[in-house]
C-alpha cells in the first residue's frame, strides 16, 4: 500500500470513529428525552436542556462531514424527536409549536454551519495544495539542473513516510519528514556546474563545496515558515549516528529522529539505484548493507524497524513513482 492508499484507509478510519461518535451522540439525547418524564414544571425545564444538546451532533457532522453531513444529522434529529414530541408531548400544542420552532433552528444550524465548514475546508485544501506546489517547483528546479533527482526525492519520500509509520511517528511529524525527503538535497542548487555534475571522484576542495549543500538547503528553506521545520531536517540529512557526517558532526539524539529516519532511505535509494558511477545493488544486499552500518552511520532501533518491514514492501514503495 503507498502512501495515499494509508492515508485513506486511515482517513476512512477516522470518518467511522466520528460517524460512532455523532450516532452514540444522537441516541444519548434522544433516549434521555423518551426518559424524562414530561409531568412536572421541573422535568420541563430538563427537556429545554436538552434540546439544545441536538445542536452539538449536527455542529459536529457540520465541521467533519461538511453541509451534507450536517443536514442529514438534522434530518435523522428530526425522525428521531418526532415520535417523542408526538406520542409523549401529545396534545400540548403550545409545547409542540416549541418544538417545531427548535426544529427549524437545528435545520438552519445544520446550514449555515454545513456551508462555513465546507468553505473552510475548501480553503485549507487550496493552501495545501499550493504548497505541495511549491515544493514541487523547488525539486523541479534541483532536475533541471541534476536530472533523475526529482524521481529520487518521490521515492525517497515513499520510503521515509513507510518508515515513519513504522516507528509511529506522528501525523504531523510525518507531513515534515515528506517534505523535507521531496527537498533533500535542493541545496545542490547553489553547487556550481563543475563540482554537481562531474563525473569522476572529487578533490577535497570540490567535497567541501558539495558538503555546503546541506547549509545551502537549509538557507533556502529557512524562510518559508511552512518549511522552516523540514530545514532543520534537511540541515541535518548527511549527520551520521557515530557522529562522522557533518556540517556539524553530531551524534546519536542529538541527531533529529526524522533525520535519523530519512539518512536510512536515502542511503537505501541510492545502493538500490543505478548512478553514472555506479551500478544497482540488489534490494536484499542494499538491507544487508544498511544493517551492517547500524551504530556506524545509522540509527541502530530505526534499522531495526528498517529491517522490520518485508523487502517487497519497499520494492514496491519504490515503483509508486
Ligand atoms: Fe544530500
């Protein structure tokens, strides 16, 4: 399953978690209506209460659901307290236009909440996808120049969430971890020609350069305050467990988790990939390597959930882009 599959699944999850919760809700008023008596002046002032609790369902079906779902929260509300209104509040007429009254104000509730949310969500879709648009254009632009990037920064993504989820790291977590995987290495953009592009092995000085990459990102990033989290990962992608990477040689914890996650699928892309200095290695010796250098450049308990995870999965990751 790749990414977006997860996310529905785990989005339908949630959806039958709030259906659940609207439904438990519905029932508790609505049974806690038919159990109130309707005799006395103080029971009243109970049933009065309780109408106002239908508005919290609807609200709710509003913000999750959008305007259908607040409007058939409204319609189930009305099946639903109708029976009681008439067969418990039977012939009471002043009490039953009450009733109709509040009926009316749930369905325009369900309305007009129903309408804000969607307009809401439909803005917060739009922003999102603005940035993922902007993100793109940033790997884009790295592709140009370094062709074949952008299709390593997609999988290096694919393979980074799969882990993430692995080690359950949270959602929002796991939002960062993608984007910093998808802008990696956009810090190459201000390594000059001669030094990204050459194709034999590089003098100390051209390494130095190429090691700038990872300050280079991290100044692009820095400034954009959606992407100022997934700088601090990028800044830190080429830090080794054993405190051997750099800029700044960091070790262990000191090295941010989703760093510590993301330096484990880059390295596992790059074996598994071919490159003009070298050839493919296949997925089970690239597990191989990646384990043997648990405590050296890696994070030994995040190979582990690496390991943990069936070599097909990760080819498969690797064939969503
Ligand atoms: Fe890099």
């Amino acid at each position: 399953m790749n990414h977006y599959e997860n996310q529905l699944v785990k989005s339908n999850h949630t959806r039958w978690v709030r259906l659940a919760i609207i439904s438990v809700l519905l029932c508790m008023v609505i049974g806690a209506h038919w159990l109130t008596p309707v005799s006395t002046h103080s029971w009243h002032g109970i049933h009065l209460i309780l109408r106002l609790l239908f508005f919290i369902p609807v609200v709710l079906a509003a913000i999750w659901f959008d305007l259908r779902g607040a409007l058939i929260v409204a319609l189930t509300t009305t099946v639903l307290y109708l029976p009681h209104v008439i067969i418990q509040w039977e012939g009471q007429f002043g009490e039953n236009m009450n009733q109709l009254a509040e009926l009316v104000v749930i369905w325009l509730s369900a309305l007009l909440t129903g309408l804000l949310a969607g307009k809401e969500k439909s803005a917060l879709l739009q922003v999102a996808a603005t940035h993922e648009g902007a993100v793109i254009a940033l790997v884009s632009a790295l592709d140009a120049r370094e062709h074949d990037t952008e299709l390593h920064s997609l999988r290096v993504r694919e393979y980074a969430l799969r882990l993430g989820r692995q080690l359950d790291i949270g959602d929002h977590e796991l939002g960062v971890l993608g984007q910093a995987s998808l802008l990696h290495d956009v810090g190459k953009i201000g390594v000059p020609d001669n030094v990204l592009l050459k194709p034999d092995s590089l003098t100390e000085d051209e390494w130095r350069l190429m090691r700038a990459h990872v300050v280079i990102g991290k100044q692009i990033l820095q400034p954009v305050s959606f992407l100022r989290e997934a700088s601090e990962i990028v800044y830190c992608h080429h830090e080794k467990f054993d405190g051997s990477g750099y800029p700044r040689g960091l070790k262990g914890e000191e090295i941010p988790l989703s760093a510590r996650v993301f330096s484990i699928v880059d390295a596992y892309d790059t074996i598994v990939s071919k490159r003009p200095y070298k050839s493919e290695v296949a997925p089970a010796k690239a597990r191989q390597k990646i384990a043997a250098d648990a405590g050296g450049a890696f994070d030994p308990h995040i190979v582990e959930a690496f390991l943990a995870i069936p070599q097909e999965e990760w080819e498969q990751a690797g064939k969503v882009v």
